[in-house]
C-alpha cells in the first residue's frame, strides 16, 4: 500500500516514518514543504497519480499558535486551502484521507470530555484556521477518509513543550507553568502507531471525526512536574494561573478528548499520559537520543 505523509519533518510526520519500518505492508512517501507543495493542486495530484498512492496521512500544518495570530493568511493557506486541496483529490481518485485536527477547535467550556459531536467554537487564529480545514473536508466529504483532532502533541523529534521543559530546566532553579488549563498530553509515537493500524480499515461513506488522545488528564503543570521528575531534575515547577502568563492567545481552559469511539472501533488500546511521558523522556535522555531526523525507508 502506498502511503503519502505530507508534513513529514514535524513531529508527527518523523514518528511514522521512523515506525514505518515495523509495518512493511506500506510503502511510505515522506514529503516536506520543499518536495511536494500541497497548496499547489495540480501538482498535488501528480504527485499522487504518479506514484499511484493508496493513502494520506495530511501532518502537514501551520501550528504556531502565537504566530498564527499576526499570520492568520498563512496558517489559512496550510490549515484550511492545503486540506481542501487533498480532499478534493482524496475523494476524486478515491484515495484513503487521515487529516489531523486539534482540540482547539473547542472552546473549553465543557466540564466533561469533549466527544466528536460537541459544537466547536475556536478561541484563537489557530483553532479557527483548523476549524476551516475540517468543515472544507466535510463539505468535499471524502469516502474512507477520517479527521482525527488530537492534543498536546510532544514527541522526541521537532519543537514541543517536554523538550522545551528539559532545557529549561537545565538553565533554571524553577520555570512557572499554568495550572488552570487541563487536557492531556499526547505522544506522537502513539498516534503514529494508532494511524497505521487504521488505515488498512478505514471503510466509510462520507468522512468521520474521531478523537485520540493519550488516556487520563493533567495541567501544564502536572505535566511539567512529571517531566521533571521522570528526567530525575531538581528543577521547581511553581503553579500559575493562565491570567498570570502573559500572552495575547486564549487557549481552552479544558480541552479533554473523549476517545471511546476510535477505541471501539478500531479495537486500540491507548496508553495512559504518564506511562506514554515517561517512555518519550527516557527516551530524550539515552544517550542514543536522536540529533537528526531518521532518513526516510522508501519514497522521497
Ligand atoms: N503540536 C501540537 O501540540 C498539536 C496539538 C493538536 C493537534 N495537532 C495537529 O497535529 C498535526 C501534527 O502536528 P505536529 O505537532 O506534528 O506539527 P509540526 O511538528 O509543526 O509539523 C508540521 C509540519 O508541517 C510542515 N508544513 C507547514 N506548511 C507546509 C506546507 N505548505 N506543505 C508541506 N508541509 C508543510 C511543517 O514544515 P515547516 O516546519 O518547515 O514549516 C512541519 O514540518 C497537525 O495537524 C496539528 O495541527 C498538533
């Protein structure tokens, strides 16, 4: 099966094509801004006509949170135009579609966990560029296709809050992270493994919305205080609140996910955030941790 991953130097687009080697039924295209150009239609579907690609795995994004504020177009063009663009293309060649959504299309005035029918109401640039992405997909409704919105994405590969805490750590007595803002952290290395044990069962009329997450739920500051302990630093992680941080982006003050229908459906078991942290840390803190970017199995 060939499977095109767009978006493949971020951190989720690395951790397929890392596990891509421990499922050999799929022959993996791993592109990046510079080899494939999902804005440009037509050249989207040559790509995917000429290397005869079964599925997409859409990874690629703007998610700049604070940027997208000021560069709303931009993170319009990659989060909305670019996903049209693979739906359109998806559901004329009848191709499989995996796209990648966030829990900040939500805006975390639930009490309980969100489920895929709640009603969305982005609070900032960036959840509602992602917001746009998944109506144009529904609105194109592809067959075998799936939205899967996810949270708190952290991975060994790429920018991300558990790298940024362990280097800080390193250079600080203590870091201030907010604790009035609860949701669960999720490593891509799960997500990557879930998306490939799906999409040889993706079967489907129109398009669905699915959620996945890493099971239970944490603040900013649990979370850092788990890293911190995991990474075995003395560095001190004191409570803020989310008025105390300053900075211009809203953000849900709850943005939990329920999961329950991609666990049944799919028959997955999902790791729990902290058994999920302390693998990726230990991970980050082997000496064989990864520099680079592992080089792609087969594709570009
Ligand atoms: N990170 C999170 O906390 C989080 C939370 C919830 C949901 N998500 C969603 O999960 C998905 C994966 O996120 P991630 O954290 O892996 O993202 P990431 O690390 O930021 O990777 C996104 C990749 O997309 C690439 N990209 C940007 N514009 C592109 C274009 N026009 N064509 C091709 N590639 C382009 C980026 O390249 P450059 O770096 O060169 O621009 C980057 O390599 C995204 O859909 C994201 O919205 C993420």
């Amino acid at each position: 099966m060939n499977v095109l991953i767009t978006g493949a130097n971020g951190q989720l687009g690395l951790e397929l094509k890392t596990l891509g080697n421990k499922f050999p039924k799929f022959n993996l295209f791993c592109t990046n801004k510079s080899t494939l150009n999902i804005l440009n239609f037509e050249e989207a579907e040559q790509y995917v006509l000429k290397n005869k690609i079964d599925a997409i795995v859409n990874c690629a994004a703007y998610t700049d949170v604070n940027k997208a504020e000021e560069e709303f177009e931009l993170a319009d063009e990659v989060n909305h135009l670019a996903v049209k663009n693979l739906g359109l293309i998806a559901k004329k060649h009848n191709i499989k579609l995996i796209h990648l959504s966030t829990d900040y299309v939500f805006d975390g005035n639930s009490k309980i966990p969100y489920s895929e029918t709640d009603k969305t109401n982005p609070k900032n640039a960036y959840g509602i560029s992602k917001l746009k992405g998944e109506k144009a997909l529904l609105e194109i409704n592809p067959k075998n296709s799936m939205i899967i919105r996810t949270s708190w994405l952290y991975s060994e590969f790429g920018n991300n809050f558990v790298k940024s805490m362990l280097k800080l750590s390193k250079e600080r007595e203590s870091i201030s992270v907010i604790y009035d803002q609860i949701g669960s952290p999720t490593y891509a290395k799960d997500l990557a493994t879930a998306i490939l044990k799906i999409i040889p069962e993706i079967t489907s009329e129109g398009i669905q919305i699915y959620h996945y997450a890493n099971k239970g739920q944490c603040s900013w500051f649990d979370f850092a205080s788990a890293i911190m302990k995991i990474a075995q630093q003395n560095c001190i992680i004191l409570p803020i609140t989310s008025a105390e941080f300053k900075t211009k982006v809203k953000r849900p003050k709850y943005s939990l996910l329920n999961t329950e229908k991609i666990e049944k459906e799919f028959n997955l078991k999902i790791p729990n955030w902290s058994a999920a942290l302390k693998e990726c840390v230990l991970k980050l803190k082997s000496p064989l941790a990864p520099e680079k970017p592992p080089s792609p199995r087969r594709g570009n």
